[in-house]
C-alpha cells in the first residue's frame, strides 16, 4: 500500500514540475541554472559577450583548439559568466 501510495505522489509531483516548467517556457523566462555565457538573466543579449562568443566560434571553425582558447581568454583576461576561470569545456559549452 504505501509503494502505490509513493509512486502515485511521484508521478503527481513529476506532473507538476513539467506542468510549472511549462508554464516558464512559455512566458519565455529562463527556468534557472547558470548563465549563458552572452546573454543577461532577463534574456538580453551581452553584447561585449556575444562579441567574445563570435570570435571564438570563428576561430573554432577555423581549426584552433578549444583549449588553447581558454588558455588565451585567461591571459587576456576575459571572465566567464561565472567568475570561474575559462576552460576547454567552458569554451565547448552552448
């Protein structure tokens, strides 16, 4: 009776948090977590960031390492959205 009684209260809950998350996607508002890495927590667009974001996908494209990018940015001195110093996988992320 009570594994029914919890898998029922599970499944209520998980219809709840898709339901709210819906909600927030709709209204077009971020659903939390961190920072994209260009854009402000309303939504707006960086534009020194989106400029930091255009250079290092061109230079992606053009065969450059991730790694030595974020090698770079640290020496230039460029923070990420964080505050945490860049790395190869900061670079990779979306």
């Amino acid at each position: 009776m009570l594994g029914t009684l919890a898998r029922y209260e599970s499944e209520h809950r998980s219809d709840r948090v898709r339901r709210a998350l819906d909600q927030v996607a709709e209204s077009g508002k971020s659903h939390g977590g961190p920072r994209k890495y260009g854009w402000h927590r309303d939504g707006s667009l960086d534009p020194a960031e989106a400029g930091i974001v255009a250079e290092l996908t061109r230079r992606i494209i053009g065969g450059e390492s991730c790694r030595s990018l974020a090698a770079e940015l640290r020496q230039r001195g460029v923070p990420f959205s964080s505050g945490v110093p860049w790395t190869a996988a900061s670079v990779k992320a979306p």
